[in-house]
C-alpha cells in the first residue's frame, strides 16, 4: 500500500486502496464472510546481479550460460494473519517448501539445467495441507549449444570425418613407405 495515499469504500461493497503498482479492489462483503484474498505475484528476478522485473503473463527468459536465478515472491494479504506460503520450481523440484509468509524472501536457484519449468508460488490453510490460492510462473532456460540434437550430429559427422582423414592419412603414409622401400 501506498503511505498518504487517499483510499476510498464507495458504500456497495467495494473498497478502493492505492497501491504502488495501482489501486486494488477489495469486496468487503466477500471478504467478511470468510473468503481470503491474496495477491501473489514475482516483483523481481535476479539472475546472476542482473535484476528486472518480469512481464505479465509471460515466461521468464533465462539466458544459457547463467547459474545463479533468484526470485523475489511478494504476497499481500489483506488481513492480520500470517498465513502459510509455499513454492516449488515444476521439473527440478518434487515438493513444496512451505514457510509463513513473514519469513518469505528471494528464492534461490543454481546450477539450474537447460529446459521449461513452472515456479509456483501457493498460499496454503493452517494445516499446510490445502492450497488457497495458487499462481503459476513459467520459466525457460535456453539451451547451451552442445544441448541441440544438430551440434550432436554435427559432432559425430567431424569424429567421422577426423577417422577418414586418419585413416587416410596413415594408409597413404604406409604406401609411401612401402613405394620408397620398392624404389631402394
């Protein structure tokens, strides 16, 4: 939320708080009847001291050659409490590491391979078993060159190529030896 900032509750259930990246609409009849709501989303990505901020709705980029990705989750809920978080990279993980959510800070991956991976950020229940609220963030590590299937066949065409040569190399070398020796 936004310090000085004017908010506004317009009398139907809808109050109105500026935030730093925009106001945000709370409907005060749902929210008194029990239903939480969270507002979950990546404000950073750091990769390797280089920061920026992630587009919406779209992947975030990780060039080949980086080894150190660290991600800053923000989760704003609307209340006192302190709800359970929890997080997992989809396709280098198996299970959530689940923390309250004052003691959420950057996430750390490194050494990360190559490939597609979903990062999910989830608010859970008191009983850590349940997720409330779940937003998903799909990250791509392109790949290094020696991770195409075309520098594979490339290499195996040189390794064939470098056998020709030797081979060649050493009959005509054996037939040249044998042609001096003919000659003496």
């Amino acid at each position: 939320l936004t310090a000085n900032s004017w908010n506004y509750d317009n009398g139907d259930g809808n109050l109105y708080l500026c935030g730093g990246q925009g106001a945000f609409i709370i409907d005060t009849d749902r929210y008194s009847a029990g239903e939480r709501t969270y507002r979950m989303t990546i404000t950073n990505v750091i990769l390797d001291g280089t920061s920026f901020k992630p587009e919406k709705n779209s992947p975030i980029p990780v060039n080949r050659g980086i080894s150190r990705i660290e991600l800053v989750p923000e989760v704003v809920n609307y209340s006192i409490q302190d709800p359970f978080v929890g997080y997992y990279l989809e396709g280098f993980e198996n299970q959530w590491t689940i923390s309250p959510q004052s003691s959420l800070s950057s996430i750390t991956y490194t050494n990360l391979p190559t490939g597609n991976y979903t990062f999910h950020l989830a608010v859970f229940d008191n009983e850590k078993e349940k997720i409330l609220e779940e937003r998903t963030y799909p990250l791509i590590k392109a790949k290094e060159i020696y991770d195409n299937r075309w520098f594979k066949f490339y290499l195996l065409i040189v390794a064939m190529l470098a056998v020709v040569w030797f081979t060649w190399f050493f009959v005509r070398t054996q037939v040249q030896r044998t042609l001096n020796m003919q000659k003496r």
